[in-house]
C-alpha cells in the first residue's frame, strides 16, 4: 500500500510538471506573440512618424529626448544620436519657451504657439527663424504627465514674407504721405 500511494503521488507530480511545462510554453509563446505585435506597432509608428513634414519629438516629464523623428533632426540641425537623452533646453536654451512646456506638464493642457521666433544659439547663421508649435502632455492611466509630444513646422518663409509686406505698406504709406505734402 505505502509503495502504491507512493507510485501515484509521483505520478500526480509528473502530470502536475507536465501541466507547468505546457502552460509555461504557452506563456512564452504568448509573450513572443506579444513582443512581435509591439515591434510591428513601433515599426509603423516609426514609419508614420518620418513620413509627415511635422518634426516631432517625444520627451519625457523633465523634457529628456526620449524620440525624434527625421524631420525634427533636420530641422535641429543635430544627429538623433546627438539628441536622444539629453535635455531639450540644453541643446536649445530658452527660459520662455521653458516655461510654455512646463505650463503644459503641470496643467496638463496642450499649448499651442504660431510663428514664434527663435534663434539657435548654436547655429547662429540662421538668423531668427518662426515656429509654429504645440506641446501635448502625454498622461498615464494615472492621469499624470509622463511626458510631451512637440510638434513643429517651420514657418520662417511665410513669417519673412509677411514681414517684407509690412515693410512694404509702411513705404507705400510714407510715400503716398509725402505726396500729399507736395
């Protein structure tokens, strides 16, 4: 009787390893199903990302580069490599806009600003250039903000353009002012 208990109490662990195994299999056939699906995400993502003109970087709750796409890399005149983990207001130092992206972390609102000017203080030859931006705060399910989305179009032509305009009706005025003088 002792040696019969004994033979089923093995065999009552060997089904149970058996059980373990197949599940554990099933687990790890599941994770790798996971992982695939979530790289063919990331990869559109990518794809999505570098196929638009907006340059769009994702950063992290400090302003940390955690993402840039190929147009933001152009438009910054920097590597990915020489962004991805530093600091935005490290590589573009400004206090104001500083202050537009953490009104956007800390109220967790989307801020919106057109055809606000910038100069790269590392790529001074470029003048002042225009940008149109916006910063959307990223929440976790917690509801706190874990990072931002900066989207950006460069609107330095259309800026200058209007600008040229304005100068142009300023002498228009001025002129047609003299004329009358005479």
């Amino acid at each position: 009787p002792h040696r019969a208990g004994e033979q089923h109490r093995r065999a009552d662990e060997d089904r149970e390893r058996d059980r373990l195994f197949a599940q554990s299999e099933r687990d790890r056939e599941e994770l790798a199903e996971l992982a695939a699906e979530l790289a063919r995400e990331r990869d559109l993502l990518s794809t999505i990302m570098d196929s638009t003109e907006a340059q769009i970087a994702y950063l992290d709750a400090e302003f940390n580069f955690l993402r840039v796409n190929d147009p933001y890399c152009r438009g910054a005149g920097h590597a990915r490599e020489d962004l991805i983990g530093r600091n935005h207001f490290e590589v573009f130092p400004s206090d104001e806009n500083r202050a537009l992206f953490e009104r956007a972390r800390e109220s967790g609102e989307t801020v919106v600003v057109r055809a606000k000017p910038f100069t790269f203080a590392d790529q001074p030859e470029r003048g002042t250039t225009y940008w149109d931006w916006t910063v959307m705060p990223v929440k976790a399910r917690s509801g706190e903000v874990e990072g931002v989305v900066l989207s950006l179009y460069d609107v330095t032509a259309r800026a200058r353009a209007l600008q040229a305009r304005q100068a142009r009706l300023v002498r228009a005025r001025a002129l047609v002012e003299v004329s009358k003088q005479i």
